[in-house]
C-alpha cells in the first residue's frame, strides 16, 4: 500500500515537469494573433481563441521567418532579446 501512495505524488511531479517544459518551449515560440491578441502557437495558421486564420511563421534552416507587408523576415537569435530582421536579399530572392 505505501509504494501506491508513492506512485501518485510521483505521477504529479513528473507530469508537472513535462508540462512546464512544453509549455516554456510554446512560449519561446509564441505569436500574436493578429485578430484578438491573443498568444498562440508561432507555426499555427488557426487561432486556437479566435479561430480566425493568419499568416503562419514558417521554419526553415534552422530559423523561424515570417511574412509582412515589406517582405520576408527573420529571427534573429543571437541577441537577448530575439529580434526580427529584414531578409536581406534581392526583391527576386525574397522568398527564404
Ligand atoms: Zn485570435
């Protein structure tokens, strides 16, 4: 009986630990819904509060990039904080 009453705290913790690792990991990748304000998933098209449809950032190269007004942008990881940077190409080679 004492190593079921073990198992469920244990359970508990465990599950804690997932969750929050998942979730800091949404977070660092987490957008704003352009509709409500809302955040969501940076890779999602439907707003999970909304569900009213945006332009998704996309992952390629080991980057996250996201379409505007004025072009191609992508995040700059290598300062705190992240910053989003003009895709520095020709207006021909605009797409990542
Ligand atoms: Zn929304």
């Amino acid at each position: 009986m004492e190593a079921a009453g073990l198992l469920v705290p244990l359970v508990i913790i465990v599950g804690g630990i997932v969750l929050l690792r998942s979730r800091a990991r949404t977070k660092f990748y987490s957008r704003e819904c352009p509709h409500c304000k809302e955040r969501m998933r940076g890779d999602a098209s439907v707003c999970p509060h909304c569900q009213r449809e945006s332009v998704a950032w996309q992952q390629k190269d080991g980057r996250w990039w996201r379409q505007t007004d004025g072009g191609w942008e992508y995040l700059d990881t290598t300062g705190d904080p992240h910053r989003w940077r003009p895709f520095e190409g020709s207006a021909a080679t605009r797409e990542p």
